[in-house]
C-alpha cells in the first residue's frame, strides 16, 4: 500500500467525524462575550530573552560584590574570555528557550534536556582546557561551600526570570521549569566564577559545574510539585470525603 | 485563497497589527491560514465578531483532535470548551504574525494532557478511563466494518496519532505539527514515519483478511 492511499484512506476517514453542534459553539462563545477585553501581547521574544540575559548578570555582579571578585582577579586574559563568553553564550540560548517554553506553539531549536546536558558539557569542557592544577586540597568541604554558594544563587536568578515570564503560558510546566533552572544555575556558575580562587582542576570540574544540573533538577522538581498540588486539589474538590 | 484576497489578507494583518514587512516572512508560505492570524490580532484587540468567526473556524478541527484522542464525543465537547476559555485566558500570549493554528493546538494538546493526567488522579477518573480503553478496544473491534479516523488510528500510540491528526486531518505542515507538539521537525517526520508503517501494515493484514472472506 502506498503512501497516497494511506493519505486518501485517512482524508476520507477525517471526514466521517462529527462537527461540535451549533448549541456547543455558540455556549462556547458566550462564555468568551461576557470577559472580552482588549489584551496586550507578550513583547517580542529578543527583548525577553535580553531581560532575562540582564537577570542572570545581575544576579552574578551581585554575588559576586558581596563575597568579593576574587576569581575575576586572579584570572588571566584567556581565562575570563573562554569562562565568561561560555556563561554569556549559554545564558541566552538558555534564556531563548525558557522563552519559548512559555509561548504555545513556538519554534523549538534545543530540548530543554538537551539544553542542560549541552551547557554541562561545555562548561565541564572549557574548565578541563583551562585549569590544570591537578592537586586537591579539602575537595568535600571546601566543593560543599561552592556548590551551596552557586545554588544559593541560582534560586534567585530563577524566581526572577520566573517573574519576568509570567504572563507567559507554559504548556509543559515542567520543562519550564528545568530551563528556569538551568538559567539560574548558570547565573550561580557565573557567581562562582567571579568569587572563587579555587582554580584545582577538580574542585571547578565538579563542583562549579554541578551548580547548573543541580539548579535545573530543583527547577523541574518544583514545577512538578506544584503540578502535583494542583492536582491533589482537584482530587479533593471530586473526593470531598 | 487567491492572490488577490491573500494580499488584502496581509495589508488587513498590518493594519491591526503595525507589523510592517515583518510579517511577509512568516506569512508567504501560509497565506491560505492567514485570516486566523488577522482574526486573533483582533481578538487581541477586544473585537467579539472575531472571536465568533475564529471559534467557528478552529472549533472542527480541535474537535476532531479531541474525537481522535478521547473516542467520546462529550470528552471532545468537554475539551472543546476548556481549551476555548484557556484560549481566552492566554490570548495575549499569541504573537502577532506568528501561525496560529501551532498555537491553538499547542493549547489543546496541554489541556488534553492535563484533563487526562486529572482524571487518573480521581477514582472516578480512573473508572472512566477503564471504560475509554474499553471504549477503545471496541473501536479497535469495529475495524472491520466501519471506516472512522478512530479506528484507523486505534493501533496507533497516542504520540503518533496525534501527528498523524495534525498533518494529514488538520492539514498542517511539519513546521506547524513541531511547534504545536514542542518537539522537533525530524522527531515529528519519524513520529509519522513509524505511524505510517503501522498503518500500512494494518491496512495490508486487513485487505488480506477480507480477501480471504471474500475468497
């Protein structure tokens, strides 16, 4: 059997299905008359993205002038390039898809998963071309300090954006949510960055790095949760008792 | 669409709308879809003879959607109307000059997800379900006899029937189908792709099954 007569069989098929009643499209409209109102839309999406950009530096210089620029400092030329236009880079496709994760039926250029594993995997590349310091010195306790440090961070760069796309829809609260958490958690890499003076290949590799699945992961539990009380209270309202 | 109402159709856009040239890259290879376009910058706008005119549009085909995934005709009702007041409630989130049937799917196919992902949670939710699969099988069963998009569709899983709804009952281009299922054009191609070898074999063990009634 051919393509075309599988085109024709469905075509044909499609026509056998009932249209909804007038009664049902006019209840429809009813129910739309009584709260119709002029709205204005959404901005367009670059100044979004940008505002959400502007959110995750915010959120790093902040950081950063609290606890010091001490990492800034202590890197070298090539070092701030790679590291910064890295963070920059990711950000704003970060910031992009977040963006499009709260428009209905936008173009989608990267998963959300996708997304994460890419930003992971070239943060954890530029750190493991540009720190060759080998030696370890307290890697739990002083990794436990950063990884804290770089959350703590995150969750604020995420409520904001959070808030700056409100007015948006997310068909898939979930996948917002992993993306909001994964812009946080590269403004929280972005803090670390500028304050930290650990430069030992491994405490950077690891522990700076876990700050963006760390963030994101947190992200998408949320959004889940709520999903979840959302519906727990949809339950009770059909099970009062 | 002709020529002719297209154009009128694109100037109509920019005069709601203000979006100048801009729209003409987005608009070229949709222009028979382009009164949806102008008719929600005008339902953005507040214009209720718009609304009428855009409900009246979308509804079959978001109805037909609803038949194929739900098998009953007062869940697609149902569906029809909560994705129409979600319409409202998010109609600001539409982008002037942007398609808008991914958009309007895009909706639907969440509050399709999200009334199903309810009615598992609620014990009454979960009977219901039972009698929709049951529902289905039986569709499935009618195979032989009756020539529904349902059925045809039935042997299909969700994912693929719903690509399958959108590209060949709906009409839309690949493009569309992946912004409306957030996904990407190549998954959307081997969604249909595998949806299509299914139905052929389907369609070729049923011709042969008749053949050997007939024969």
């Amino acid at each position: 059997m051919k393509d075309e007569e599988i085109d024709d069989v469905l075509r044909q098929a499609g026509r056998t299905l009932p249209d909804p009643t007038p009664a049902t499209l006019q209840s429809v409209a009813d129910s739309i008359k009584t709260s119709l109102r002029p709205v204005r839309p959404l901005p367009p999406q670059w100044a979004l993205t940008a505002g959400l950009l502007l959110i995750c530096a915010a959120v790093s210089l902040a950081g950063a002038a609290r606890a010091g620029f001490f990492g800034f400092e202590k890197m070298d030329i090539l070092e701030r390039l790679l590291v910064f236009s890295a963070l920059v880079i990711f950000a704003w496709l970060a910031g992009a898809e977040f963006t499009h994760e709260m428009i209905p039926g936008s173009r989608r250029r990267l998963s959300p998963g996708a997304l994460l594993g890419l930003a992971s995997a070239a943060l954890f590349a530029v750190f493991a071309f540009l720190f060759r310091d080998y030696q370890t010195h307290h890697f739990i306790s002083v990794g436990i300090v950063c990884l804290v440090t770089g959350f703590i961070h995150a969750v604020p760069a995420s409520l904001l954006a959070w808030l700056l796309l409100r007015r948006g829809f997310a068909v898939n609260s979930v996948a917002a949510g992993l993306v909001a958490g994964t812009l946080g958690g590269l403004a929280g890499v972005g803090v670390l960055e500028l304050h930290c003076p650990n430069f030992e290949a491994a405490h950077v590799l690891v522990w700076h790095t876990a700050v963006v699945p760390l963030s994101a992961g947190a992200g998408a539990l949320v959004a889940w949760a709520q999903r979840f009380r959302a519906g727990s209270s949809v339950r009770e309202r059909a099970n009062p008792e | 669409m002709g020529r002719q109402a297209c154009s009128e159709a694109k100037n109509d856009l920019r005069e709601h709308t203000g979006t100048g040239n801009d729209c003409k890259k987005v608009f070229e290879p949709m222009c028979p879809e382009s009164n949806l376009e102008i008719l929600m910058a005008r339902y953005q706008q507040g214009d209720y003879a718009a609304v009428s005119d855009l409900i009246g549009r979308v509804s079959p085909q978001l109805h037909r959607f609803f038949l194929v995934q739900s098998a009953s005709r007062a869940d697609a009702d149902d569906l029809l109307q909560e994705t129409w007041l979600r319409i409202h409630k998010v109609r600001h989130t539409y982008r002037p000059g942007e398609a808008a049937l991914p958009w309007f799917y895009a909706i639907a196919r969440y509050v399709r997800v999200d009334h199903y992902r309810k009615s598992v949670r609620t014990a009454a939710g979960e009977r219901e379900l039972e009698a929709m699969s049951k529902g289905a099988v039986a569709v499935a069963g009618k195979f032989d006899h009756v020539e529904s998009l349902d059925a045809l569709l039935a042997p299909l899983p969700e994912s693929q029937r719903e690509v399958i709804e959108m590209l060949k009952v709906a009409g839309m281009s690949l493009e569309e189908v992946a912004r409306a299922t957030s996904s990407s054009v190549g998954s959307v191609k081997q969604k249909a792709h595998r949806a299509y070898a299914k139905l052929r074999e389907t369609m070729t063990t049923r011709g042969k099954a008749e053949d050997y009634r007939e024969g």
